[in-house]
C-alpha cells in the first residue's frame, strides 16, 4: 500500500503537535468531542460546587 499525502500529513501532525499550545489545539474540536470518554467525576474538576448546585437546580426546575 503506498504512503499517502493523508498518512504524511497525519504523521507530521502527531510529531509536531507539541510545539502547538493546547488551547490552540482544543479550540479545533467541538467542546462534544473533547469530553469524550471523560469520566463525569473529571468533568467536574475545576468547577466550583456553587456552579455545579445552580446547574442542578435549574435541571431540577426544568423536570417538574
């Protein structure tokens, strides 16, 4: 199989990606897609429990 421009260009991408910043990196993806496989207990991690209580009560009142 012949090594395509695709696979050059992904192989490049994967060697030289740290020279990038993360955020620069990040904002290329959906916020979706960058929690992925994200455990919800790490999800949660750096929020403020205040943030997290006024967002369930707002689920909560949006149920009933």
């Amino acid at each position: 199989m012949p090594y395509t421009m695709e696979q050059f260009q992904k192989d490049y991408i994967k060697a030289h990606i740290g020279a990038l910043d993360p955020e620069e990196v990040l904002s290329k993806f959906k916020a979706e897609d960058r929690l992925k496989g994200l455990k919800a207990e790490d999800r949660l991690k750096g929020l403020r429990a205040e943030d997290i209580e006024f967002y369930l009560e707002k689920l909560k009142k949006r149920r009933s």
